[in-house]
C-alpha cells in the first residue's frame, strides 16, 4: 500500500508539473499570437478547432478511457482500437475535406475551406495516439507522458510563433497543431513500441465499445455544446465577438486543463485501481471533491475581479472589451469541473449510461437558451443560458453521486462554498468599482479576503484549511 501511495504521489507530481509547464507554454505561445493575430482571425481558428476536436473525439470513441479502466487487457485489446481509430480517423478527415466548401460558404468565408482540409489531417495523425497514452495511463508513467507533451508543445509552439512574425496568419496555427500532433504520436510511441500484431477483434470491441460508446457519445456531446458557442456567434453575431469569446475561453482554459489532465489521468486512473476498494474509492472521492471546490472558488473570485486587467497585459487593450465573457466563463468553470470529478467516479462505477442520460438533459436545456438567444438577437442570453445549465447538470450529477456512494450533505458544502466565494467576490467587485481602482491595492485587499474565505468556509465546518494540509503531508 505504501508503494502504491508513493506511486501515485509521483504520478501526481509528475502530471501536474508537466501539465503546468504545458499550460504556461500555451498560454505564452498565446499572448504572443495576438500581437500578430486580430480577433477576426482568431474568430476563424475557433471554427476550424470546433471541427477538429469534435472529429477527435468521435475518433477517440471513449477506447482510451475503456483501455485504462479495464482489469486484464491484452495486446488484442489495444491493436483493435488501433485499427478502429484509425480507419475511423481516414473516414472523417474525408467528410471534413468533402464538407469544407459548404462550411465556408456558411460562414461566407472562403479561406476556411482550406484550412479546414488541411487541419483534418490531425484527425488521421491523433487516432495514432488513442493506444499509446492509455498504455503510460494505466501504467501511471505520467512523467514519460508528460515529456513527450512538453517536447511536442515546445517545438511546435516555437514554429508557430515564427509563422506568426512571418505574417502566416492562421497558417501558423494550424502548423502548431499538427507539429503537435506529429510529434506527440511518435514520442509515444518510441516509450509503449509497437504493437506485436496489428488485427481487430469483434470480441474485443464489443467489449471496449459497451463502455466507451456511452461515454463517446456524452464527451462526443460536451465537446459539441462547450465550443458550439463560438460557432454560433461567428454566424450570427461576427466573427470579432468569435475572436473575443474564444481568447477569454482559452485563458479561462488554463485553470480548467490544469485539473481537467489530473482528473483525467491520475484520479481517474487511480479510482480505477480502487474498484475492488470501495471505501477507499469513497474517501478519495470525497476529498478530490471537497478540494477542487475550495480551489475553484478561489480562482473564479480572482478571474471575476481582476478580468479586465489580465485581458489587458496579456493580450492587449483592444481585447479588454473579451473581460465580460472572461467574467461569466469563470464562475461557469466552478460548475465544470466539479462535474468533472463525478463523471470520473460514474466512469469508475461503469455507470456511463447515467452520464449519457444527464447530458442529453443538459443539451436540452443548452438548446433551449440558443434558440431563446437566436430569436432575441441577444449574445447576453447565449453566455448566461450557458451558465444556467452548467449550474443545473452540475446539481443532477451530484445528487446521483452521492446516492451512490451514500453520502447526503455535500451539496449543502458546495453551496456553502459558492455562496462564500460569491458574496466575498461582489463584495470585491463593489469596492472595485465603487472606491478603488489601483490594482495593486485591490490586489492587496484581495489577499486579505482569500483569508476571510478560509475563514469562513472553517466556521461553517466546510474546509479546515490546516487540518487539510497537515492530513495530505502526512499521508
């Protein structure tokens, strides 16, 4: 057991250090960007990167969450996911070539036809990836897989940003994506080799697709509805307000891929190695919960207050006017990825059909709200339709989660949590508006009340700060 706690510290570190490093190179590589990049021609890159990911999730198929989850595994397993994504991967970067004058011509755009043919090619190169970073899953060797990350980011980044000062425009984008992507696949696969044989077994993927077809089809429907948004207001409210929304998204992404990757490999990982131990699942559930919302809550006050600053140095005055959606996208991530860490035990449970059912809901109401935004012409009823769901998908996720694992006060700690952060969050923002607007000052001010929050949040009996820290020191 002793072993087994060290392995997992190790993995933890390793992927949160690799993942920070990466996160710090997207976002540097980012900034950049937008001294050579307008809005409207981020506006574009947030329509070819809609296409793209939704292809790789459909590539992806949930194979690499069925091959970590999955208690024995042989060399069949992994060849026949191979086959499939990779088959799969030639079949859809066809339909996206095929499709790509018709997507412009929507858009009345026709430059995003060829960049849509040309980053289809990521579809074929990604579904290389599938078997090779679920082997360094399941085997928790998240500092090989975090090397090959940083090394693929680097150099792409690199070639990206010379691009840029070259005057590529878009162009430069697309080569960082798919250097990546190159790069990423062959440095997995020098650390997991090749595959003995290459064959696809029915056996096999009936057995990987019961699992990962309801997952597919749920990550299959996020993907769709997270950056369905952009694609919206690029048709109908101009490819400029694109460009802002898809900026404040990806800044706000550097928190949210931070956890999202530790969700996703290590807890995800390790719950699936506890499967034979309930109460240890339970208990390390709980406290991944209890933290995330605490840390969370932190980050959304932070991002709320100083939005229009952080647009500001980082990317420039001219995209200040993004801080709004920055704003309203930060409290969404509370709601996000906490609903993040229940799907990671429900995938553990195999109870995947659950996550297919409240996702389907979550759509309907996400619907709901576009279409109410469409027919009023008003982008403000898009982003807090977008908020609203996320609030009530997270509500459902919950409450089925703490059926499971027979726990009943948690959403009364969450709560206590969001109305915490809230309150000190409007309190700030009042102060800010109203008597200062020294950031530095504020800043100060702010300091004083992430101490209040602490406070707050161990009177109500919700997070004892160093308590917390001394239990996971000593473990």
């Amino acid at each position: 057991m002793n072993n087994f706690k060290s392995k997992i510290k190790h993995a933890t570190l390793w992927s949160l250090i690799s993942q920070i490093l990466y996160i710090l190179i997207i976002l540097f590589t980012n900034i950049i960007l937008t001294k050579y990049l307008s809005p409207v021609e981020f506006g574009q890159i947030s329509i070819i990167m809609f296409f793209v990911i939704i292809s790789s999730v459909l590539v992806e198929g949930g194979f690499g969450g069925a091959l970590v989850r999955k208690k024995v595994i042989g060399h069949y397993d992994y060849s026949t996911v191979l086959v499939f994504s990779f088959i799969f991967s030639i079949i859809l970067c066809l339909l996206l070539f095929s499709f790509s004058n018709i997507i412009a011509n929507y858009y009345d755009n026709p430059e995003l036809s060829k960049y849509i043919k040309i980053s289809s090619i990521i579809l074929i190169v990604n579904s290389l990836q599938t078997v090779s970073s679920a082997k360094l899953i399941r085997e928790m060797k998240f500092k090989e897989r975090g090397i090959s990350r940083l090394l693929s980011i680097l150099i792409a980044s690199i070639a990206c940003v010379l691009l840029a000062y070259k005057g590529y425009g878009v162009w430069s984008f697309i080569v960082m994506q798919l250097s990546y992507s190159v790069l990423f696949a062959l440095l997995l696969f020098a650390y997991t080799g090749r595959i003995r044989s290459v064959y696809f077994s029915q056996s096999s993927f009936k057995k990987l697709y019961s699992f990962g077809v309801n997952t597919s089809i749920a990550s299959l429907l996020n993907s769709v509805f997270d950056n369905i948004y952009q694609v919206i207001i690029g048709k109908y409210f101009g490819m400029n307000q694109t460009g802002l929304f898809y900026q404040s998204k990806r800044l706000q992404d550097v928190p949210n891929n931070l956890i999202n990757m530790l969700l996703q490999g290590v807890f995800f990982s390790t719950l699936s190695k506890l499967q034979d131990n309930i109460p240890k699942m339970h208990y390390l559930y709980l406290k991944v919960t209890k933290h995330v919302s605490v840390f969370m809550g932190v980050v959304i006050v932070f991002v709320f207050i100083f939005a229009e600053k952080l647009i500001s140095i980082l990317y420039g005055v001219e995209w200040v006017e993004g801080a709004y959606f920055l704003q309203i996208l930060s409290v969404i991530s509370f709601f996000y990825i906490q609903e993040l860490v229940v799907r990671a035990l429900l995938k553990t449970l195999n109870k995947t059909k659950q996550i297919l059912y409240f996702d389907l809901v979550k759509k309907g109401i996400q619907i709901l709200f576009i279409l109410i935004a469409l027919k009023l012409n008003n982008i403000n009823y898009l982003i807090w339709g977008y908020l609203f769901t996320s609030v009530i998908s997270y509500i459902n996720y919950l409450i089925l989660s703490d059926k499971l694992i027979g726990e009943n006060k948690r959403l009364s700690e969450i709560t206590t949590i969001f109305i915490v952060a809230s309150v000190i969050g409007f309190i700030l923002f009042f102060i800010k508006i109203n008597y200062i607007s020294n950031s530095i000052l504020l800043f100060i001010i702010f300091s004083v009340f992430v101490v209040a929050y602490f406070y707050c949040l161990s009177v109500f009996k919700v997070f004892k700060f160093k308590s917390e820290i001394k239990l996971y020191i000593s473990k």
